[in-house]
C-alpha cells in the first residue's frame, strides 16, 4: 500500500480537496504524495495514502443488493 502511485485516471475519482481539508494541508500536498513526488516517510503522509486507498476501494467494489 505504501508504494501504490495513483495515475491520473485514480486521481480524478478521488476529491483530493476533501482529504486536504481533512488532514488540514494542502491539496498540493495530498497530490504530490499521492503521484509519489513527496516521500511518504511521514505519519500524515500516510494517512493520506490510506484514506486514498480506501475511497478507491469503496468506488471499485461491487455492491450487491438483494431486494
């Protein structure tokens, strides 16, 4: 998980500005250590990361319904 480099297609389905505004930090920030222009040595670098990584998970599982 802590070497996964979003593409761009990845970063358009995240709101960056949301996990900015969460984490309290710029949204270059979050950018820059999502596209792995930032070290993720720090602890809120990787609670970004972890927070990317579980919203793309929620938008790619398949939901299932039973009615």
């Amino acid at each position: 998980m802590q070497t996964k480099i979003f593409n761009s297609d990845e970063l358009k389905d995240l709101k960056i500005a949301v996990i900015a505004r969460k984490h309290k930090c710029s949204t270059e920030y979050v950018r820059m250590v999502l596209t792995g222009e930032r070290e993720r040595n720090t602890e809120l670098a990787r609670k970004i990361v972890k927070d990317a990584c579980d919203v793309l998970e929620i938008i790619n599982r398949e939901t299932k319904v039973t009615l």
